[in-house]
C-alpha cells in the first residue's frame, strides 16, 4: 500500500498547534434554524452574539496526530495501519483502498465551554445555554476544517489525495473502536478521555482518521 508519491512521513505524536477558532454569531444563528439573520429579533440577535463571544474566549483547542502507513486493507473490511493498529470496517477500508499513509488525529476544544453551558442551564438560562452549545459546534468544526486544510495541503505537495475523514460511529464503524484508536497514541498525555461506552470527554471532541491516496489510483 505504500506505493507512488514521496517518502512516507510517519512520525511520532505529534501535538498540533490549532488557532482559537472564529465563531460566527449569524452561523449560530443559521444552525438553530433562523434561515435569515437579519430578520431575527434584536434580543435574539445580542443573546448569539454574546454566547459567539464567549465561545471564543473559553475555547481551549488543542489536537494530536499520528502518521503512520496502511499496511493492509481486507475485503473484509480488516484495516491494518503500521504494524498494531487493527480495525475493522467496510466503510472504513473503503475509505483507505489504496492509500499509502493514514493520519488519525484527536481534537477538542476543552472543558471550559460545556462546563458553562451547563451552568447557564442550572440557571435556567436555556436561551443562551443553546445558544453558546450551537456556538461549541462551530468551534468544533472549524477544527477539524483546519486541520483538514493542512493535511490536504501537505498531501497534495507530496503527490496524494486527502479521503474524507472517518470515525468510529461512523456507518458500519462500531463505536468501541475508539479504544483502538485511543491506543494507537501510546502514554501521550491527551486531555480527551473515553467513557466506558467510548464517549469522549470533553463532550465537544472529535476523532478520526484520513488517508494520503496516490493522485494515480483516483
């Protein structure tokens, strides 16, 4: 599977140096169903842009990667990624038919923002407790857009194709399979735990895994 392209870089842990994200007020606004922000109610409109603000500042993003190559993809779905790494799933090895180096990553964005949203609950502080969770989402995802963007930059400078990110929980990838990925990171000190179903702590995490495809096997 390591065919094509130049040299593999597969490496060690790396922890990523991630940006605060920008949180977008008319997004929060757009993902709670308000189809034009403009239109919304001046209340509603200062309460998201409030709770975008503070997502801003209580976010704590941080994130790991680890490389290493794709041994084996099985027609039974049986994924291996460097010589310990074993999962199992057809949409998964689907996924990384014919790539020549995988990349899983773990990212958050911290406790800070869900402990507040919390609190903002207790205080029976529903609007903003929803509000500021929506604006957690976007954090999130411009997370994992970043780190997207360098991945398939690097991998386009280096001959290959970035596949969409997969997940454990995604399609016919069983959740329990977090452990799994979890351990392909050794004693590193994540700060994102696992529940015993395999719920990630902090809630606003997300994990995956992306594969570098030779540009000649598209």
């Amino acid at each position: 599977m390591q065919e094509g392209g130049d040299a593999l870089r597969v490496t060690h842990v790396e922890e990523l140096g991630l940006p605060r994200p920008r949180v977008d007020a008319d997004l929060v606004l757009r993902l709670q169903k308000y189809r034009n922000p403009d239109r919304v109610s001046p209340v509603v409109r200062e309460a998201a842009r409030r709770m975008a603000s503070l997502a801003e500042v209580l976010v704590e993003p941080r994130g790991w990667m680890r490389r290493t190559p794709v041994r084996t993809v099985g027609a039974d779905g049986a994924v291996w990624l460097g010589g310990e790494i074993r999962f199992r799933s057809l949409a998964l090895a689907r996924s990384l038919r014919g790539a020549a180096e995988a990349a899983l990553v773990i990212l958050t964005i911290g406790p800070a923002l869900e402990l507040r949203a919390d609190d903002l609950v207790r205080q029976e502080q529903f609007a903003e407790a929803l509000l500021l969770d929506t604006a957690a989402r976007v954090a999130v995802d411009a997370l994992v857009k970043d780190v997207r963007r360098r991945l398939r930059d690097d991998a386009w400078g280096r001959g290959y194709r970035l596949t969409p990110r997969m997940a454990p929980g995604f399609v016919d990838w069983t959740l329990d399979e977090q452990r799994t990925l979890f351990a392909a990171f050794g004693a590193t000190p994540l700060t994102v735990q696992l529940t015993e179903n395999c719920i990630m702590l902090p809630r606003k995490s997300v994990s995956g895994v992306y594969g570098l495809t030779p540009w000649a096997l598209k």
